[in-house]
C-alpha cells in the first residue's frame, strides 16, 4: 500500500514504545513500584504447572549455599498494596526499616495486638530462585518467589532420597529434576498442592546452545543483583510515616541507657483515676441521727378532692367513736403515741 506523503509538516511524530513497559503489562503488572530489576517474574496459574529450578550462580559470602535466595517482603504497603524488601532483616542501605519501626511502636502501645496490625507489618519469608516455566519455555529463566512454608519447604523434603539419605540435585543443569504441582485458588488464596519430582533427570533444555544462553543470563545477572533499594525517605513516604518523626527518633530508651548519654526521653505519666473518698461521720452527725429515729414519725394528712375538707385517721382504742362530736374530734386528733393513764391498752 503506497500512501502519499503530504507537503504540510506533520505536527506528529512517532514515539517508539518501551519493551520492558510492554512486556511487565503483558505480565499483569501495572503502574506500581517492582522491587526487582525485571519487567516481570513467573507466577503459576491455576491447575497443573510443570518447572525446573536453575542453580545458584551467587558466591558464597553473597547468599546462601542453596539454589534459593531467602528474602524478607512486605506486602501490601500503602494504598496501591506494594512490595518492598525489608531493609532491616536482609541488611539492605544503613539497615533501617520505616515498616519494622511501625511495627515495634504498634507492639509496644498493644502487646497482645488485638487487631493483627503488627502481624499485617511483619516481613515474610520468601525463597527466590530462577525458573524455566516448561509450558512457555520461550521466556527462559524467570524468577520465582516462591512461598517459603507451601511451595520451599515441600520441595526440600521431597529432594532427600528416602533410601541413601543423600539429596538429589535437582537444580543441575543437565542431571537435575522437574518439578510438578497444582495450584487452586489465586493471589492471596492461592494454594499449592500435590508437589512432587519428576521420575527422571532431565536436563534444562535438549539444545546445548540454548541451554548456554540460559546460563550465562543468570549468571550475568544473579538474584542479589536484582534486588532494588528505594531507601529509608521513599518507602517511609509510600507507607504513610512521617519522615521527620522518624528521623528524630532514632534511639529509644534503652539504647540512651546502656549508652553514655546523660539525657534520657522523659517517660510516659500513667493515667490515674481518681477516686472519691467517703467521709466518715463525725460523732454529732451519729447523734443528730440517733435522735431524729427516736422520734416518733409524723402523720400525713389526707384530703378529698369532692369536699375540700380534712380527714385524719381516726385512733380507736376502745372502739368506734361517732362523728360529728367533740369528744371524736379530740380522739382523731390524738397522736399514737399520745396516751393516758388509764388508756394504756397492756
């Protein structure tokens, strides 16, 4: 197809679009911060998956002398979830975690943490090794982060030969073994079983040429290698701490204490309740008390609402007394305890 080129300047001009950008998006990846220097790394998906483990190709002063790396990650950091090494557990910079400082103040005012909140601050172990995913062998190694307890820990029992008690190399190149499991479930919900070795070694890949390729990939560029450092100030940023808080408090307590310092921060005054004391009675009160239950009660007076006039209770000692008379009108009037002699009725 032949298209005209115009005499007007085109205001347009091509822009070409980065690999990697395209690559990490065909991945599943987004706008957020990867804490490895790769566009992206392998992630099983649901049903059978079928891998092989590269070797190591970091010294042995560099990391452990296994074919997995064991990193500390926390997870879901901020308000886009990121991930972010822990710079304190794995000694990354000056060794200074904003997170891990969080979750030491959260354990200090809870103790028991009733919410999860410092478990939801922890660092989790990871194990991070290089892959070669058999169904798209065309990626070539891919790093795994592979779960320490559910997928790393099965793995390792399953390469102990029962009857030798050796171990079987699984990550050599040529001699080594696949690995085979299922997977249900996904993100946080994904859940790894029937983890097993393949029945016989294998090696990487059929072409020697290709095999060599992989090689040199890891080995050009091993695990530590990958690891990104984004430093105190940003990760403290993206997880919501102050910054300057943090820098100003940069020994507790105790440290100022085994310390030569003369100053200590002053502690925290405990909240005390107050409480109000009863007053014992004074001896006159008691008295004026006593008096006042020796005293005979007073009466009520009764009204009618019909008449308006005033009715009492009428004391019969010795019977009824008519109404009307004065002589009624005396007794109504007297008191009960207002007795003569001779009306004592015991």
């Amino acid at each position: 197809m032949v298209v005209k080129r115009s005499r007007k300047k085109r205001k347009f001009t091509y822009k070409e679009n980065d690999t990697a950008q395209t690559q990490r998006r065909a991945a599943g990846g987004g706008n957020f911060d990867s804490f490895m220097s790769v566009p992206f790394n392998y992630s099983p998906k649901p049903g059978r998956n079928r891998i092989r483990i590269f070797p190591r190709t970091w010294e042995d002063d560099e990391g452990p002398r296994h074919w997995s790396y064991t990193a500390y990650v926390h997870y879901d950091v901020g308000p886009d979830n990121e991930r972010y090494f822990c710079r304190e557990k794995m000694n990354i910079g000056d060794g200074r975690c904003p997170i891990c400082e969080e979750r030491a103040e959260v354990l200090e005012r809870t103790p028991d943490d009733p919410d999860d909140v410092a478990w939801d601050l922890r660092a989790g172990p990871t194990e991070i090794c290089y892959v070669l995913n058999r169904k798209d062998p065309s990626r070539g190694p891919i790093p795994m982060l592979m779960p320490a307890k559910k997928v790393a820990k099965n793995v390792c029992d399953i390469s102990i030969d029962e009857t030798t008690g050796g171990v079987i190399k699984i990550d050599h190149p040529i001699r080594g073994r696949d690995i085979m499991f299922t997977v249900e479930g996904a993100g946080k919900r994904r859940d790894y079983g029937g983890i097993k070795l393949a029945p016989n070694p294998t090696p990487i890949s059929e072409d020697v040429d290709e095999m060599d390729a992989w090689m040199d990939q890891v080995v050009e560029h091993p695990i530590p290698s990958l690891f990104i450092d984004y430093g105190y100030d940003y990760i403290a940023k993206k997880f919501g701490r102050s910054v300057s808080a943090t820098k100003t408090k940069t020994k507790t307590r105790k440290q100022m204490a085994e310390g030569d310092s003369d100053e200590l921060p002053p502690r925290r005054k405990k909240k005390v309740k107050k409480t109000t004391k009863r007053r014992r009675p004074a001896a006159s009160d008691i008295d004026d008390a006593d008096e006042e239950l020796d005293a005979p009660p007073k009466r009520r007076k009764k009204t009618t609402k019909k008449t308006g006039v005033k009715r009492t209770k009428k004391s019969s000692l010795r019977g009824k007394v008519s109404k009307g008379t004065a002589t009624a009108k005396a007794a109504a009037q007297k008191s009960k305890y207002d007795f003569d002699e001779d009306e004592i009725p015991f």
